[in-house]
C-alpha cells in the first residue's frame, strides 16, 4: 500500500487541509499535544469509518465549524497496481477506482466492506501491520512467558486457529448431547421384536375370529329371512286395524267439539237478541249525555281560568309587597350620597395630616440616627488616634533621648522633652474630645421625647385614617345599594301593573257548585253508556251467530255419520291377537340372532382393525429403531472426525508456535545488524519469549536502556513484516509513533539510518516524533505546531529543510487519539496492545 495524499475538512480541528505523501522518510515533528496523530486518525476514519475514531460522529466535527458544515476526508492511495480514492462524510461514503467518474460503493457500509476485502486485512491487523507504537516497543518485557506467547499468536492471527479449535469443540460437545439423547429415547431393539411378533400373533388370531363371525352372521340372516314375510303380513293388517281405530278416534273427537260448539253458538246468539232488546230500553236514558259533557267542559274551563286568577292576585300582593319595602329602603338611604362625599373629604384631610406627622417623625428621626453615628465614629476614630498617641509616647518615654525623630528618623537629643510634651499635649486632647463624644452617645442612646411623641401622633393618625376608610367603604355599599333598590323597585311596580292588567283579562263567573253537580251526574251516567256500546256490539252480532249455529248443527251431523260409517269398516277387518303375539316373538328372536351376530362381527372386525394397528406401530417402531441407530452411526462418525480435527489444530497451533520464534529472530537479527553496524548481528527468542542479544554468538547478560529499546524495536519491525506476509500483502508502508523512547542522540540517528537502508523494503517510513534533532535524518518535514488564539494546529510541509511551494497548512487539534481501533477482535488494534493507544498524540 502507497499513499498519495489527504485531504481533510471540519475534521477534527482540520478547517481544510491538504496533505501529500511521496516515497522515503517523511518526519511529523511538533510538540506533544499540537496534533501530529490526528492525521492517522483521518488515514484509519477514511478506511474504516466510525469504528476506527475515537468518540461519536459529533465530536469528529470541527467544533467552531458552522451547524450545517460538511465533515469529509479523501484519501487517495496505490495497491495492487490500482489506484484508489475514497471519500467519507458523517453520513455518505464513495470510493473511485483508477479515476473513474462513477463510484464502485456509495454507502458507509459497502464502502468499508470492500476495502477491507481489497486490503485483505481487518481495521486491527491493518494497523497493527503498518503503524508501531512507542509504548509497544517494550509491550512484551511486562507480560508473563504464557502472555507473550499469547500476544505474538494474537497479532500474528494464531488465535484465529484456537477459534476454529473452540468451534469444533463445541460441534463435538453438540454431536455427544445429541447422541446422547438418541440413546436416553432409543427403545429396547428386544423389546421392539417381542411386540412386533406379539401384534403379528394377535393379527392372525383376529382375523380367525372374524370368519367364524360371518359364519355366525349369515345363519342368522337366513332365519330372519324365512320369518319375516308372515311378520310384515300380520303387522301390515295390525296396523291397518290401529289406523281405523286412530281415525274413529280423532271422528270422535271432532265430534264432540262440534256439538260443544252447536251449545256455544246457541248461547251466543241468545244474548245478542237480549242484548238488543236492553239497547232499546237504555237509549231514552242517555239522550242528555252530550249535553252533560258539553256543561262540564265550559266549567272547567272557568275552573282552571279561576285558579289562575287566584295565583295572579297572590303574585300581585306579593309584588307589592316587596315594593313597598324597597321604597322604605330607599328613603333610608337617600342621605348616602351626601355622606360618600363628605367621608372622602374627610379622609383626604386626614391622609394630609397623617403624611405631614410621618414626614416630620422621620426627619427627627434621621437627624437623631445621624448624630448618633456620628458621635460613634468621631469616639472610634478617636480611641484609636489616642491609641496610636499613647503607644508612641510609651516608645519614645522608653528609648529616652535616643529616640528616632517620627519626621527625619534622627536621634531627638535635646528636643525629646519638647516632642514627649507635645505627645502629651495630644493625648490629653484627644482624651477631652473623646469624653465629649462618649458623653453624646450616652445622651443619644434614648430615642428623644419628641419623637417618641410624633410617633405617638402618627399612630393616632393611622388609627383615625382607618376608621375614615372604613366607614367610607360602608358608605359606597349602602350607595351602591341604592341603585340597585331604585332599579327593583321600578322592576316591581311594572310586574304588578302588568299582573293587574292580565287579572283584569281573565274571565269571570265560575260556579263551582254546578260544577260539582254537573261532575256528580256525568259519573252517574258514563256507566250506562259503556254498557249501551257493549250491548250494541252484541245486537250487531245477532245474524252472524245464526249463521254460526246453523253451520254447526251440519257439521256435527256429519262426523256422526262418518264414525259410524268408520265402526262399521273396524268390525270387518280380522285380528288375532294371540297369533300376532307368537309371530312376534319368533320375530324378535330371529332379529335378536342377527344383532347378536353382527355385533360379534363389528367386535371381531375392532380387533382385527386394533391388532393391525398394533402390527403397524410395532414396524414403525422397528423402522425408527434402524433410522436411529443409522443417525447414531452418522453421528459417531462426525464425532470422530471432529476430534481428528481438534487433535490437528493442536498439532498446527504447537508446530506454528514452534517455527514462530526461529522465523521472528532471523527477521529481528537481521535488522538489529543493520541498526548496530554488525556490533550486534544475532537476536533470539529463549521459549519463553525472553529477548536475548547475542554479541560474538554469546549471550549478552546485561544490555543497557538504549540496547534493550533497540532490541524491542527490530522486534516490533520483524512482527510487523511477519504479519504483512502472513496477510499476503507487500509491506510497502511503515508508521513509526514516537519509538526513540530512551535512546541517545547517536542511536536515534542510526535509527534513521537502520530506516534509510530499508528502504527497498519499506518504500514509505513516516516518522512521528516530538525531537527536532531528527528532521536532519528525514528526506521531507510536516512541522506541525499549536495557534492557541485559533485553537488549530499550523502546519508546513518541507522538502530537504525547506518549506515546499512556500505553503502553510492549519491543522485542527480535537484532543488526543486515545485509540483508533478496540482491543479484543481477534487481531491486533492499532498499537497492537490497548496500552499503546496513550502513545498517540499524548
């Protein structure tokens, strides 16, 4: 792999940046923490999208970018004689071949998908492949003999092969359960044979049983058959003699419901003509009825007209009752409005007087706590001047005529007394005033007479302004009263004027003991006129119910004439009973037999039926005997092949780990020769993974810091080749993370040097480092340095020292790349170990 260049856009603290890589050693030199990995961030996030950057897709954008600014880093790099771009956002992602117009992927997934086939390596093993780590030069040195074993199968994709070996595994412990359980449900193959030749045994018994029964069964049917014509003769005349005798019965019958309604239709037809005849006698009784109900209607009307005048007049008093007292109400409160203004000028004035109390009390007031203050500060200031008098006084009476002058600081001599008198002098001034101001506050300390009284006037005051408001607020109560009295009582004289005039509409003269009598009357009567309507119905059914009687007095002549007719056709059809009843019982034997024979038969056909079934099961069971114990051969031959291939990856796991050590310290010895100038020409791997340096073929017991870096390091170069063949892929590129560590100026340099000489191996080495002296070493500079004010990073881009094309390039700095790819996916992360992953960008 080969890259060509990046370019990078609201990625991280990267406004818009573009950086070009070329062949041989490229330096990014900067200080710790100005942002020299964040272009390895930007490598790993354009390959393998959100998984290979560390945080969410938020905390990738440039956080002083705008809200809707796009995030986007292309990568444009060579492998396998193709050239790839691939271009990724927060959200999209596209990838070019060999500068195609149209994307061969244009999704995130896809796109990730297919470069990790086209690499041939996961995110981890990529990573850990081409780009080393400071912090894993010395990674292994803290592991424990069974860990380092553990690592280098790790990175080197040994572990993929304890994967596979834990897949089979489980397959065979799947395999055992599964046999297993085939044997805890296989039924006894002896077992199965006893029952199989049992149900044959009861079949043939079965079927023996159903041929007698058929012998049984046809006899049977003969016997019946030779009785049965002589019993169909005889029942057929037995039931022609019970048909007749049915038919004279329902004649019978029918008869005496004919006579019985001849009797009903001659009852009926006698109380309609009854009925007729009381008609006429009722209907001079009924000839004032409608004159009746006519009167009484008219007086209910008046009646119901009576009570309304009853409850008008009752509202009407009532009315003016409530009047009445409304107009009382309002003659008191006439005088109201007079009051209201009266009151108001009353409270005004005592409102003025009030505020003129309360504004001179605290005008008294504030002149009494001003000089109280006042006095107070003046005494403070006071015991604190003569404190400062009395202590230089005590000073200078102390040091005696040697005292230092408080003006020039020389010696007073002769002037002592003078300035001791006038330090006394002082002193017994501020004493004076002091006694005066202590004096004032004790006289002070009361509140003054005065305005112990204007308090006690304000109060007054208040109380009185009070008193004024609420009898003010009685005052527009009983005014706002007022108006609403006058308003109801004009409502109420127009409600009584208005129920008068309605009394005055309402008829008159309503008599309510004609009333009473009309009523008494009317009930007297109605009785006779239900009456009268009954029997009229009744005369108006007179010709219907002759016709009915007549009718029924034919019909009942008829059936009278058909039973007999019927008695006579019983008495000529024969009937012996005695005969009938023999007949019968040969019958019913000969049916019984054939009933009998046929339920031996259906039992004898169920137990055939059962014994076949039996018969079937038991082969079933046979056949899921062999079928089981075939799946059981399967299975024991799966099972025997799935330990073969344990006992295989065993064998392949111990020989790859046995040739592992010997092919890493050819690789590491040849490179530590190279590095040492041939000092040191020999490295080895003891089995327990312990690096040894062999100096003249001899074991080294003691290396230094610097030796031992340099012994980590060719290490680290020899797995990461290791890997890159192992992946199948050329290891064109190597990434080296700040790797010096400890070693001195010289070796450092010869470092760079090991690095130049392997140049027909790595044709790209990018060097990220914070020690300037190795820009020297290097074929080209990204200087990368941190704009604080900007919060970005600057860089420069040199060839040969140089700035190349004069141009600067701002970088943006998001915070240190705590790790690019996670630990844990069964190959290596970026800096091969989780520990490493400080290394970035510190």
């Amino acid at each position: 792999m080969r890259l060509n260049s990046l370019r990078l856009q609201n990625f991280r603290q990267h406004a818009d940046t573009l950086v070009e890589f070329d062949s041989g050693i490229t330096g990014i030199i900067g200080a710790n923490g100005s942002g020299k990995t964040t272009i390895l961030e930007a490598i790993a996030w354009a390959l393998y999208g959100n998984a290979a950057a560390r945080g969410n897709r938020d905390s990738i954008r440039f956080n002083r970018a705008g809200a809707r600014a796009a995030v986007r880093v292309e990568l444009d790099f060579e492998l396998s004689g193709h050239r790839y771009r691939v271009a990724r956002g927060l959200t999209s992602a596209e990838l070019f071949l060999d500068g195609a117009a149209q994307p061969i992927a244009n999704s995130i997934s896809g796109v990730s998908d297919l470069l990790q086939r086209r690499l041939g390596m996961s995110r981890s093993e990529f990573f850990n492949t081409y780009f080393t780590g400071q912090k894993e030069l010395n990674v292994m040195a803290a592991m424990g003999p069974t860990e380092r074993g553990q690592f280098l199968s790790r990175v080197l994709g040994y572990e993929k092969l304890r994967a596979a070996q834990a897949m089979v595994r489980n397959r065979r412990k799947l395999l055992v359960a599964e046999m297993d359980g085939l044997r805890g449900g296989m039924p006894d193959a002896e077992v199965v044979v006893r029952n199989l030749t049992a149900a044959r045994d009861r079949l043939a018994a079965a079927e023996a049983a159903a041929r007698q029964a058929a012998a049984r069964r046809s006899d049977a049917d003969h016997a019946l058959a030779a009785v049965a014509p002589r019993w169909d003769a005889a029942q057929a005349s037995r039931e022609r003699w019970q048909q007749l005798q049915s038919e004279l019965r329902v004649l019978e019958s029918e008869l005496t419901a004919a006579r019985r309604d001849e009797g009903r239709a001659d009852r009926d037809f006698a109380e309609a003509v009854a009925a007729r005849d009381r008609q006429a006698a009722l209907a001079a009784t009924l000839a004032p009825l409608a004159a009746l109900r006519t009167e009484l209607a008219a007086l209910d009307l008046l009646a119901r007209e009576e009570g309304r005048r009853q409850a008008l007049e009752r509202s009407a008093a009532a009315a003016e009752s409530d009047a009445a007292q409304l107009r009382a109400r309002v003659a008191k409160l006439e005088s109201a409005p007079g009051l209201e203004r009266e009151a108001i000028d009353a409270l005004a004035r005592a409102r003025i007087a009030t505020d003129a109390v309360e504004r001179e009390l605290e005008e008294r007031r504030t002149v009494w706590v001003r000089d109280r203050q006042e006095a107070e500060t003046k005494r403070d200031a006071l015991r604190r001047q003569w404190a400062e008098l009395a202590a230089q006084r005590d000073r200078l009476a102390e040091l005696g005529p040697e005292s230092p002058c408080p003006t020039c600081t020389r010696p007073l001599g002769d002037g002592f007394r003078g300035v001791l008198d006038m330090l006394d002098e002082q002193v017994d001034t501020v004493t004076v005033d002091g006694n005066y101001y202590k004096d004032r506050l004790e006289q002070l300390a009361e509140t003054p007479e005065q305005i112990r009284d204007l308090d006690d006037r304000r109060r007054v005051a208040v109380a009185e302004a009070q008193g004024l408001e609420r009898r003010l607020a009685k005052i527009q109560a009983a005014v706002h009263e007022l108006s609403i009295a006058r308003h109801d009582v004009a409502d109420k004289e127009s409600r009584t004027g208005a129920l008068r005039a309605e009394l005055a509409g309402l008829p008159t003269g309503y008599d309510a003991a004609q009333h009473r009598t009309v009523r008494v009357r009317l009930e007297e009567v109605a009785p006779l006129e239900l009456e009268a309507g009954r029997l009229t119905t009744l005369a108006d059914r007179a010709p219907r119910l002759a016709e009915e009687l007549e009718r029924a007095t034919a019909r009942a002549a008829e059936l009278d004439t058909r039973a007999a007719d019927t008695r006579a056709r019983i008495a000529a059809v024969p009937l012996d009973e005695a005969g009938y009843q023999r007949l019968r019982r040969e019958h019913d034997d000969a049916a019984a037999a054939v009933r009998s024979a046929e339920l031996a038969a259906v039992q004898s056909e169920g137990e055939r039926g059962g014994a076949r079934q039996a018969v079937e099961s038991s082969e079933r069971e046979e056949r899921e005997l062999k079928r089981v114990q075939e799946r059981l051969a399967g299975l024991q031959r799966d099972r025997r092949m799935h330990e073969e291939l344990d006992r295989a990856y065993n064998d392949l796991r111990t020989d790859l780990n046995f040739q592992l050590r010997p092919e890493l310290s050819e690789i590491a010895s040849a490179f530590l020769a190279e590095l040492t100038d041939a000092r040191y020409s020999e490295l080895e791997l003891d089995d327990q993974y312990n690096v040894i340096v062999l100096e003249d073929g001899v074991p080294k017991p003691v290396i230094s810091g610097g030796e031992e870096d340099l012994a980590n390091l060719v290490l680290r170069l020899a797995i990461s080749q290791l890997i890159a063949e192992r992946a199948g892929q050329s290891f064109s590129l190597l990434v080296l993370d700040e790797v010096f560590g400890s070693l001195d100026e010289s070796r450092r340099l010869n470092v760079v040097e090991l690095l130049r000489k392997l140049q027909d191996r790595f044709e790209q080495i990018v060097l990220i480092t914070h020690i300037e002296s190795v820009r020297d070493g290097v074929d080209r500079v990204i200087e990368v340095t941190l704009d604080e004010e900007r919060g970005t990073s600057i860089v420069r881009q040199l060839d040969g020292g140089a700035p190349r094309d004069g141009t600067d390039l701002a970088f943006e700095v998001v915070g240190e790349l705590a790790a690019v790819a996670p630990d844990g996916m069964g190959g290596p992360s970026l800096l091969s170990d989780p520990a490493s992953a400080e290394a970035l960008d510190t």
